[in-house]
C-alpha cells in the first residue's frame, strides 16, 4: 500500500517520521491500504490512512497536525479517490495517477496498490523504478514517498527504506551528456521517505538506511553514465582524468594512474597487445581507499575497460557494434563502486583495477597467432583478438597481486556466451573459493542485483592448451564459452581467493532502449557494505 506525492520544497532524500503508527480502520471492503499524505508547512505533514471496509478513520501524525477524518479528503475528492482505487488498482503493484485535487498541496498524486511480502524482489525493484520513471515523465522536481510497513520476506523496513532511495536515485537518471536540441535532463531532484512510529534509535538507523541507498543509487548512475558515453566521448585517457578528478570530490581515494610506457616496464604485454591497433594509447588506474583498520588486508577489485571493441583483426559483424561502447562496463563498476564507498566513508579497505584500451583494426594491430609475454610469464596465444578482456585482465590481475588482498574480484562483459546461458536476469560467477561464491550470490539476492555460479573444474582447463605457447586465449569451440573465457583468467589467480563475474548480460540491454544498467553495482556495494567477506 503506497501513496506517492510529487511536491516541492523538500531535501535530496531526507527522512521524515510523522509521528505514531498509523492505526487501521475500515473503510471500503477490500483490504488494501491506502496512506496520503497532505503538505501543510516545510516541516509537517498531515497524515491520513484508510483502510477499504466500512466506517471512517482519524488522522494521525505530529502533534501540529491534529486530527481529522479521511471521509473529509474523499469528500473534497468528490468521492473521486474511493471511486479510482475500487475500479484501477486490482493488481499488486498497479498504479492510477490522479490529478490535482482542491485543498490538497501535492500537483500529483500516485496512488499504488502495494505488493505483499511474498513478492519477490525484483518486482519490488520493478515498482519503485516505474515511480522514479513517471516522476521524470511529469516533470517533477520532488517526490515524497511512504512506502509502509510491509517488505519483502526476511526483509526489514531499514532495507525498504535504502531500496527505495537507492532505486529511485539511480532511475531518475537520464543520459543527455552528447544532446545539444533535444536535451532531456532529469526534473526529480528532491526525494523525502516518509516513515510512521520510530523511536529515535529506529528513526537513526533509517537515515542512515537512506544514506546509503543514495550513495548506491550514484555509484549506479556514475557507472551508466561512463557506460552511455559514446567512445569517442569515453577514450582511456578521457575516463584517466575523470578518475584523477574523484579526489576533488573524495579526498580519501588515492589515485595512480599508468601509461603505456610504464605497463611495458612492467611486462604487461598481454594488456598492451589489445591497445596496439588503436591511435587511443590505453591506460591503466589505480583507485585505492582506506577505511578500515591499517592491518587490514583490502578486497582487490578489477575491471575490463575496453571503450570500443572492432574485434580487432577478428572483427565483428557489423549490426549492433554500436554497443561496443559498453565493453567498459567492469571498469565502470569499479568507478562507481569506489565513489561509492568513499561518499559513505565505509570502513572498508578496497583497492581498484581499471584496465582500459580501445581494440582497432589495423596495420599495427595483434594479429591471430601471435604470442605475447604476460606480467606474470607466461606467454600467451592468440587466436582470437576478439577475446581481448581476457588479455587485459590477465595483466591487471596479476599486477593486483602486488596488493597481498584478501579477495580478488574481477568484472567484464566478457562473452556473448553468457547471455545465452543466464539472460540478463543474473550475471555469471565462477571462482577459486567457494566462500566467495557463496557470498557473492547472497550480495546479488539481498540487493536484487542477482548473479548465479557456474562451474569452473579442472576439467575446463585443458582449453587453454596451445602447441606454441603456454596458454591459448580461447579453445574448446563452441562450449561452455563464459567457463573457458573464466578459466583462461584463472592460471593468473593462483596467488589469492578469486572470483569472476561476466556481466556480459547485465551491465546493458539491447531493448526496449539501448543502455547501460550500472550492474554490477548494488551487488559488489552491498558485498563491501556488509563485511560479510572474512
């Protein structure tokens, strides 16, 4: 049961409790509440509940709203209200849009007939994201929102709360970075969360709820936004001096960046082999945050960032290289992670790997067969320049190593192979510890930003075996193409507890719209947040 308000005059998320806990009387026959809230000043609320049944209801709220009866809001309606929840709102989730109504202060209001609690997440996912999405739709600049008492199973109303700032943030987000004509920007600006009867401690806790729900919801927006950047517009040394740019911003971060000149003394020629056909000369940032202890190993994450991918010599077909541009997306999950974390100055200890190169086609470009020397040794194959990620994070996990951390993660849109596998419901998992696996799916389950594990056993290795080098960049044919591609990875994580994640599926979609989603955000946020990784 949900009303929401679009108004103004109200803070960026903020929450505000209006007092008790609402009581429940009867008013239409059908058991489903209704919460509405009327603005009478800056500060306070009139709050009004009805229940369907017969009878009427009190107000409830702060002292300075003193109390009123429901029939008298219906009234002013005309019977209007009771008319269009009877008639519109049947489906969970459904929702009317009234217009304005004489003496009420909000310019729309959204009635939603609320889901119960064994709905799953993503539905929940699902109904905020439409309210965000008719926000922008009416141009409204704020909107106030009681989500109720009732969440999801297992779930409580702290998760309710950072859920619903943390999806109506990142969903009132529209890309107009490259419009000049027909610029579109986002007209919400303000979010309030209204809340019902929590003590000081809850109503604490619930802040905080919010807090970090907005600070997810602009990692999110931060990663599509980098994403959705056309790649002339997102070139490695462009997202360079935008990861530079953090510490203007977050203090905290310590940034290191290398060029193409420093990756060769270091040996990374499996990275740089990937960046040879391109003008764009490729880059390598180091994002590093200390917040916890000092004795405290970090958690290593590592991105693929390849900002527009031909394919190289093994070139793409050409319908839909367009989206290319989103081959970045692992680096700008670490982006929007690390931002992340520093708005909320977690007490986490994380050091991130962005490895970023454009892959051309030309006279200079690696070609299928030729062997390069990687970072750690071992010289690689390639058969295939289209199955360039890989390169790139051989180096970078290798060089990551250097950090002595606890656990490893890397993010790519990696193979095609994983969107016939999973789809774009989860993104796919496969690691060298099964602790991490399991907390990682628990991450995905608990933000709705879901993953799955598939196997990666010994027998997936011999893929990698090649005549004229000590690993091969693909083989196994056809199958099990995301395992082999995650195999591949693995002889360069011997060192750590990893995991890999293909966000192939994920990080964007081809339809209804082409975008970038910014996953794997929320999950890889929501696994920091909760320090459940001992």
């Amino acid at each position: 049961p949900h009303i929401i308000f679009f108004t103004e005059d109200l803070d960026k998320i903020k929450i505000k409790d209006i007092g008790p806990k609402i009581e429940n009387n009867p008013l239409f026959p059908e058991k489903v509440n209704v919460t509405f809230a009327k603005k009478i000043s800056e500060n306070y609320f009139k709050v009004l509940h009805w229940e369907r049944g017969a009878g009427l209801t009190k107000a409830c709220g702060t002292a300075a709203c003193a109390t009123a009866v429901a029939g008298e809001i219906n009234k002013i309606s005309k019977n209007y209200i009771s008319k269009t929840i009877s008639s519109h709102l049947k489906d969970a989730g459904s929702n009317v849009l009234l217009p304005k109504i004489d003496g009420i202060a909000a310019a729309n209001i959204l009635l939603v007939n609320g889901l119960d609690s064994s709905a799953p997440t993503h539905k929940w996912l699902s109904m905020y994201q439409s309210i965000a999405q008719k926000g922008n739709s009416l141009k409204c600049k704020d909107i106030s929102i009681m989500p109720g008492n009732i969440c999801p199973a297992q779930k409580d109303e702290f998760w309710l709360i950072e859920m619903v700032a943390k999806t109506i943030e990142s969903n009132v987000y529209i890309f107009s970075e490259t419009k000049n004509k027909t610029v579109s920007k986002p007209s919400v600006k303000k979010l309030t969360i209204l809340t019902s009867g929590l003590n000081s401690s809850a109503l604490t806790k619930a802040k905080q709820a919010a807090k970090t729900g907005y600070a997810i919801g602009e990692g999110v927006n931060t990663a599509k936004y980098l994403g959705d950047l056309p790649a002339n517009h997102c070139t490695p040394k462009i997202i360079e001096k935008k990861v530079k740019a953090m510490t203007k911003d977050f203090p905290k971060l310590k940034i290191k960046t290398f060029n193409e000149q420093q990756m060769q003394k270091m040996g990374m020629g499996s990275f740089l082999s990937v960046s040879r056909g391109s003008e764009e000369p490729a880059r390598m940032m180091v994002i590093e945050y200390k917040g916890g202890k000092a004795n405290e190993k970090p958690i290593a994450l590592v991105g693929k960032g390849v900002t527009f991918d031909t394919g190289g010599v093994s070139i793409k077909p050409s319908p839909a290289m367009d989206e290319m541009k989103w081959d970045m997306c692992g680096a700008a999950t670490v982006f929007g992670v690390m931002s992340t974390l520093a708005r909320l100055n977690a007490d986490v200890n994380v050091v991130g790997v962005m490895g970023c190169a454009e892959n051309m086609c030309s006279s200079t470009a690696t070609k299928p067969g030729d062997v390069v020397t990687s970072m750690s040794g071992q010289t690689i194959e390639i058969l295939n320049t289209d199955a360039e990620g890989r390169l790139i994070l051989a180096d970078c996990l290798t060089f990551v190593g250097k950090y002595k951390p606890s656990y490893v993660i890397d993010m790519a849109t990696l193979t095609g192979a994983v969107v016939i596998a999973l789809g774009r419901h989860a993104s796919g998992v496969m690691t060298n510890d099964q602790h991490l696996a399991d907390k990682i799916i628990e991450a995905g389950e608990e933000s709705g930003d879901r993953a799955w594990q598939l196997p990666l056993w010994d027998e997936h290795q011999s893929c990698t075996k090649t005549k004229y080098a000590d690993l091969a960049n693909i083989g196994g044919g056809r199958e099990a193409g995301t395992i082999h591609a995650a195999a591949f990875l693995s002889k360069f994580t011997n060192d750590y507890k990893w995991a890999h994640i293909d966000i192939a599926a994920t990080a964007s979609y081809s339809s209804p719209v082409k975008a970038g989603t910014g996953r794997p955000v929320p999950l890889i946020s929501e696994l920091l947040l909760s320090k459940k990784l001992k």
